[in-house]
C-alpha cells in the first residue's frame, strides 16, 4: 500500500492505491482487501505517472505536481473516482465500470518556472545521500486541478485543488458540491483530512525552510 487513500467500509474491506511494478511501464491501480488483508478486487487501472527515475532506479516521487486519480468512499461502500486530469467524477459498478455521476469546473493552469524550481529544491536537493542523485521529475503541462476528494454523510463533495507549492500548504481552496452542482467555494487555513459530523478537520503545517514541520489538526464548522 501507499497510504495514500485509504478507506474501510462497513464490512471490514480495506480500500487504497496500490503500485504494480511487475507491468512495463509501472501501473496502479485501486485495490481492495478483505478484512484479513487478501487482495479480492482492483479497479482503474492505470499508468503510474509518480514514479520517476533516480541513479537508473524506479522511485515513486512525492510532488504535487504529478496527475493521480483521486477516489472516495461513501457511508454505503460506494466508490466515487475522479481522474486528476479530467472532469467527470463516476462511481464504480460492483464489477468496476465507471458510471458517470456529475461533471466538475475545472481550468487549464500551466505550472511555473518558479514553481518547478521550488518542487525540486524540497523533493530533490532534500535527499539525503552519499553520492549525488539525478532525478527525473515528471511534471504534468498544467498542474492537476484537484488533488483530493472527500464526501460526508450527507452527500456532499469537498474537492480540494492542487495549490502552487509556492504558498507553502498553508491554506486551501475546495469546491462543494451536491447533487451534480458546485454549491460554495471554500477557504481553509490548512490541509483537509475528513469531513465528520459537520466539521472540516484539516492540519495546519509551519515549515522552517530546512524540512522541520510543526503544526496542529484544526477543525471548522462547514457551511450549509
């Protein structure tokens, strides 16, 4: 597992990204383990456009600026997917078809020089080693729109977009929707974890500049 999206639903069925490196080029895909840990399904799979190449080594690269599908979990085990790339938020059938469910807004925002620059000063002149490495990032020609989804009990979608590493995680910017249509634009001081009884719970980072973070898990009332 990657950690990345990690779900269980009502049953006990583990539900997160998983990397295939045994296909050429590298894949993943969204897996789900039953409650003793055996892999019993996988859905979507595609190209693993994180992993870059270092010292002629395949490792996966952890910049925000890579496109990855994003999924949620709803209160009934449903998963909703989302490419990084697109629009079109589907829910998956029992045997894995995606089914189209709404559409999002998205724009097309190239990725700066300024930008790239700051991705390989945390990601690459932060790797700690003996001898120099030589990492081929991969950058998408405009930066992933959405990064993450998240969905409450009551239906609600809350997809955070992919913000310029240059504000430095401090604040984020999600879309509401409900019922197929955006509803409010909302601002956060910080990273959105869950949605849970009517509270946004998100961690609020300070970064020293030298890879030293402190922070806190906040939490704020969502608006109806």
């Amino acid at each position: 597992m990657t950690g990345r999206e990690l779900y269980a639903d009502k049953d006990g069925n583990l539900y997160c990204r998983k990397s295939d490196f045994g296909a050429s080029p590298p894949e993943e895909f969204l897996a789900r383990c039953d409650p003793q840990g055996k892999l019993v399904g996988e859905y979507i799979r595609t190209l693993d456009l994180a992993i870059s190449m270092a010292g002629g080594m395949a490792i996966r690269t952890p910049h925000p600026y890579v496109p990855s599908n994003i999924f949620c979990l709803d209160s009934r085990g449903v998963i909703y997917f989302l490419p990084n790339t697109g629009s079109q938020v589907s829910h998956l059938d029992p045997q894995g078809t995606a089914i189209p469910a709404f559409k999002v807004d998205t724009k097309d925002i190239p990725i700066s020089k300024d930008e790239k620059m700051e991705v390989e000063r945390i990601y690459v002149g932060g790797t700690s080693s003996n001898a120099p490495m030589n990492v081929e990032l991969r950058y998408a020609d405009y930066r992933p729109y959405y990064r993450k989804i998240l969905m409450d009990e009551n239906g609600r979608f809350y997809l955070v977009r992919t913000e310029s590493v240059l504000a430095k995680g401090k604040e984020a910017t999600i879309d509401i929707y409900q019922a197929g249509h955006e509803r409010r634009e909302l601002r956060l001081g910080g990273d959105p974890l869950i949605v849970h009884q009517g509270y946004l719970y998100f961690v609020v980072n300070k970064d020293d500049g030298i890879g030293e973070l402190t922070g806190a898990i906040m939490r704020a009332r969502v608006p109806d």
